[in-house]
C-alpha cells in the first residue's frame, strides 16, 4: 500500500526561503518565514499589517527576486477602479478594426464585417495588474499594497481573485490563472478591512523589527559603515520611536540616516548634537516631529536616558517647588 506524497522536510524549506530572502536583502524572523512559505504552500494570499515603514512591500519585492519571479505590482488609493486594476477594453482599437472592417465591407459586398463578437476578445483587452498576474505563464508575485486605501467596493470585486484567482469579463466569461500567483497585501490600518477578505487570507502583523534585527538589517545593507556607528544609530532611533511623534520613523528612515551619517565620514554618533541635528530630515519627515527634537532632547535619546516630555517636565518642577 502506497502513502500518498507529503511536502518533504517543511522545517528546510522554510529555512531555505529565509536563506533565499537574506540573499535578496530581507532579514525575515522565523514567524514570519512560516506564514509566506504556507501562504504559498496552500496557494492563499498573505495580509501583511503593520505600520508604515516596516518592510511589507519589502517583503514582496524580495520573494519575487528570490523565486526569480515577475513582480506585479497594484498601487491601491481611494477610488480606485476596474478599469485601472484588472482590465480594460482597447476602445481605439476596436473603433479602428470597425472602420477598416465597413471600408471592406462596401467593396466586397460585404465580405469581411466584424461582428461584435471579434472585436470584444480576449485581444481587445489592455492589462491591467490583476489581470496581467493571473495571466504570467511563469512564477509571479503580485503586490496589492496599501489595500486600506482603496474603498469597500473594490474590496468586494477582489474576492474573486483571491479565492479562485480568476476575473470574470462579462463579454467573453471568465478568466482563469495558467500560474497561480503568489499574492501579497499590505495595509497600514487605516481603515478596518471586511471580515470577507480576510477569510480568504493567510495573516501576519509584521511589527518594528527588534534591535538586534535592525541592526543586523542595517549592517547587511551597508556592510561599509563602522559597527559602532551602526550600532549607536538603531539604539538611538529604537529609543526615538518610543517617543510621542506624528510618524515613527521605519527601517528605511535608519537606513537613510545611517548612510547619511557615514557619508559624511562619521565613525560613530557625533558628541556634536548640531551634527545630528542636521541629518534629522532623514528621520522625521514632519514639522512638529522636528520642533521636538532640540539639542538636550538629542542628548538624552543619545545616551539612553529616559525623556521627559513638557507636561511631565512642568509637573516636576511643580512637585520641586511646592
């Protein structure tokens, strides 16, 4: 009696695909490498959450380089449609084979008319992401980043794709995968997504990285900066994200302002805070983020002392003089 075919060794294949990750740039934690390696085992989407900056669409850029896989991308905003997400009909091409098509037409007695049928086939269509995803005869990574931003009702037209990946079009029927396509989706939390898409998803809450991780992030993609300076820069900016600001910096924020720092030949964090205030633009991209930070602030996130913010300051010089 034969037993049927299991998946071989899963714990190596899950540790091959970190090792194919890292090799393309992407540091993935054991959790997540056991979600992305199930989501394609049993052929379902991945939701990735988290904020801004974590490395989500990271992510999917990474597992298309690492599987050699084509990477589509959809860039998901409020009132996005069918026409710009899944397909759309040439209308200038079929006007244009309608007016060859009646010049035969009145030179050979009719010989030669298009009926509708022929100009609303699959070679009239324009691809769009989903459709051109569902469409690759090869390994392919389709992104859908940022589904938060887009509203409910694309939600809704989505399902199809995630849950048979197929897109029906009402003039020529239904079009199905050749490849099933890995599929990833990203969401900052903007907005609450519907229980019916995230059924049909495999879910992880992908969170700032640990220091160790961000330094090791770091130190990989840029193995030329000193490891003091890459070091004292993620603590500083682990200790600035527990701060009270508008945007917590992500990973691509440390790496911008490590590389700032070492092009401008710092071995390590300045003792200078003017220094570092001049590179905080890599950091904090907002106004109010920015007045904050003033150079005894600096000082404390820079030697690991804890920050009193104004309402605190006020109320211990209050306790201090009563």
């Amino acid at each position: 009696m034969t037993t049927p075919d299991l998946p071989t060794q899963p714990a190596a294949e899950e540790r091959l695909l970190r090792e194919r990750l890292q090799r393309a740039g992407y540091l993935a934690d054991e959790d997540l490498a056991t979600t992305v390696w199930l989501a394609s085992a049993l052929q379902r989407p991945l939701l990735l959450e988290g904020d801004a900056g974590v490395g989500k669409t990271a992510l999917a850029t990474a597992l298309a380089q690492s599987q050699n896989a084509t990477l589509v991308r959809l860039q998901c905003f409020e009132g996005l449609d069918l026409a710009q997400a899944a397909y759309e009909w040439n209308y200038g091409r079929q006007l244009m084979a309608i007016r060859m098509s009646e010049s035969v037409q009145s030179g050979q007695n009719g010989v030669g008319s298009v009926r509708e049928s022929d100009v609303f086939s699959r070679d009239y269509l324009l691809e769009r992401p989903l459709l051109r995803a569902i469409s690759q005869s090869g390994p392919c990574v389709l992104l859908i980043d940022e589904i938060d931003r887009a509203d409910e009702a694309f939600e809704a037209f989505l399902l199809e794709v995630l849950a048979e990946y197929q897109i029906t079009v009402p003039e020529i029927g239904t079009i199905r995968a050749t490849h099933i396509p890995q599929v990833i989706l990203t969401s900052n939390g903007t907005r609450e997504l519907s229980d019916a898409l995230r059924r049909r998803c495999l879910y992880h809450y992908l969170d700032y990285p640990t220091l160790a991780r961000e330094i090791a992030i770091v130190k990989s993609a840029l193995p030329e900066a000193d490891t003091r300076l890459v070091e004292e820069a993620v603590h500083f900016v682990q200790r600035l994200r527990r701060e009270d600001l508008a945007k917590i910096p992500g990973i691509a924020e440390t790496l911008d302002w490590v590389n700032a720092l070492f092009q401008m030949r710092h071995h390590s964090l300045p003792e200078d805070m003017s220094a570092v205030l001049g590179t905080l633009g890599c950091l904090l991209k907002t106004r109010e983020d920015r007045f904050l930070m003033g150079p005894d602030r600096l000082r404390q996130l820079v030697e690991g002392r804890r920050t009193v913010g104004v309402a605190e300051s006020a109320n211990e010089q209050a306790k201090a003089t009563a």
